[in-house]
C-alpha cells in the first residue's frame, strides 16, 4: 500500500492530513455542466498532454480513465482522497491523473475542468502549496486558463473564482467533541469564514472525530492570506485540543484510560464490526497512541488500517465482492490481524 498516509507529518498528534486544491478551466471551453462529450474529451487530451510529457520530472505520473473502471475501484480512489464522491459518481468524459506516491492527484472534468491537489501528512499546507503551484505551472506551459484580470481565476462555482484554492486541513478532534465545545468551535469558525465538513469534504459525516477545515470562499484574498487565516486557526483548534485532552486525563487518569483500553480491547477481539463503530473505537485508539497512554501501536498503522476497512478498501484486499454482514465480519478480522501483526 502506498499514500500520504503511511507518513508522519508535523501537529500529527491532532492533524492528520494538509491539502491544496485549485480549481482551473480551460479557457474557451465551456464549463463542465455544460460540456458535450467532444469537449470533455478535449479537456481529458489536453490534460494529459501538459502533464505526461517525457524527459519531465514529473513523468512519474499516471493517467486512470474512471470509465473503464468498476464502481469499487472508483469508491477506492475516493478513500483515498484522490477524487470526490461525485467524480466517481460522473458518468461524462472523466479522469484522474495521480503521482506515483499518491500525494497529488488532478481530477479531470469534476465541478470545473481541472481540480489540481496536493495531500501531505500533518500540518504542512505550505509545503503542500508549493506542489500544488509547481504542477500548476506545467500545466500553465500549454494550457491557457479562464482568467479575468478583476476577478481572477475563473470556476463554475462562485465561491471558487479568484486564486481557485481551496487550503484544508483534516483534525482529530475527540477531547472537543466528548467535551461538548466543538459546537463553540463550528460557530467560531463559520463566523471567521472557515467551513468545516467531514472525511470527505462536503456533505459528509465527521466519523471518527475528524473534521476538515477549510477556507469559504477565493475571491478578494490572495493564496498567502488564506493559508496565514487557515494555519493561524488551525493552531488556535490545535491548541485547545490539546489542552482539553491534557485536563480529562488528569480530572481522572483511570477513567480516561479506561475507555480507550476498552477501545482497544473490542478492536482486538470483535468479530463483527461496522465501519462507524470501528472509527469511532479507532479514534480512541489514536487518543491513546498520541498521548503517550499505549506505546505499543505506530500512528502509521492506524493511519492505514483507516483506509483498508471502508467498503471498497476491504472488498479489494479479500479480493471479491462482499455483502454488508460479511463486510462487517472481515473488517473485524482485518483490524484483529493488523493490531496484533497477524498474516492469517
């Protein structure tokens, strides 16, 4: 298995992933909700054109035509956080280009013709805009993009026109959420012009206590000014995460370490398990592991278990298609396998 998530990043005790995302159309193409199919193939030719060129540093990139795969490998890409739910959903001309470490990913014909992103572990938004501008540049070498000189650059959604970015930052937020003073935080974010969603972005639950952060809206900021806003409140929600965690241990060390114990225990012996209450026993898992309480498991390993249990994830590691029930029993046996390094 490779992907971002077998890293370790910097605040990866609460921050679990960075990503850069920019929105690009071609210029004189309509937009994807009003393309035919001859302009969606266009796009798909362009794209790959610009950025599979040979003798290119970046020549380690591969191209997947999402219509000619099946629905479970599509649903795999979108656990991985390499497209969205509706990408692979989209039944038009559509693509995905993915660097051989997983790290970026470009969708091809989604909501605007190119969303171009770059996913690292941890905090490190600056580090995942530099990627994000560098690929930005190639495509740029033979690409002419929709842009205004007032508005910027131009995208189907409103809320996107200008830079096209998007900076966003995956929380494990559990001591917030047991506490209560995560709808204090949701609040405070809205007010400051920061959305917050779930694992996959927009429209989608917050399961295992992790909520993304991003920026609401492009136009009037420059791409410096949104990743200070993001960094500085991410720090703000680190912070306090972090000293709610340290108070509900030591209010009652035995009981606080009791429940993530008992996690621990139910991951290791359950033989069915549904994928909510396996993110939720997970997270208090990670709690443990991040705060010193269990030793014995790599935050790496968890990172992948995450991946390997959702639907599609699992169905392609036992190698067939798996009715509900018996996905909640392989799940178990896999996290069993995984927490105590068994191969059986």
């Amino acid at each position: 298995m490779k992907g971002w998530y077998l890293e370790k990043g910097p605040e990866s005790d609460v921050v679990i992933s960075s990503r850069i995302r920019l929105a690009r159309n071609f210029k004189d193409v309509p937009f994807p909700f009003k393309m035919k199919r001859e302009d969606g193939k266009k796009i798909l030719m362009g794209a790959k054109k610009a950025i599979l060129k040979e003798g290119k540093e970046n020549s380690d990139f591969e191209f997947i035509d999402l219509q000619q795969l099946n629905p479970i490998k599509k649903q795999i890409l979108v656990e991985k956080h390499l497209i969205s739910p509706n990408l692979a959903e989209s039944q038009f001309e559509s693509g995905l280009i993915v660097s051989s470490d997983e790290k970026v990913s470009v969708m091809i014909n989604e909501e605007d013709h190119l969303r171009i992103q770059c996913i690292f572990p941890g905090m490190q938004l600056n580090s995942a805009l530099e990627i994000c501008s560098n690929i930005d540049g190639v495509f740029e070498e033979s690409i002419d993009f929709a842009f205004d000189e007032n508005y910027g650059y131009l995208t189907c959604c409103p809320t996107n026109i200008g830079t096209g970015m998007r900076a966003s930052a995956m929380l494990h937020l559990p001591a917030l959420t047991m506490t209560g003073y995560i709808k204090n935080i949701l609040e405070a974010c809205g007010k400051l012009g920061i959305t917050v969603r779930g694992l996959y972005g927009e429209n989608t639950e917050a399961l295992g206590n992790m909520f993304q952060i991003s920026n609401q809206v492009t136009l009037g900021q420059t791409e410096e000014e949104i990743l200070t806003n993001i960094n500085n409140i991410a720090k703000q929600v680190i912070d306090q995460e972090r000293i709610l965690r340290n108070e509900l241990h030591k209010q009652n060390p035995f009981r606080f370490e009791d429940r993530i114990y008992r996690s621990l225990g139910l991951l290791s012996n359950s033989r069915i398990m549904s994928s909510e209450e396996s993110f939720r026993l997970l997270s208090d898992v990670r709690l443990g592991v991040d705060m010193g309480i269990i030793s014995n498991i790599d935050i790496k390993n968890l990172n992948e278990i995450l991946i390997s249990i959702q639907p599609a994830s699992l169905q392609e590691t036992f190698g067939r298609p798996l009715e509900p029930d018996e996905r909640d029993i392989k799940r178990a046996e896999l996290i069993r396998n995984r927490l105590t390094g068994s191969n059986s």
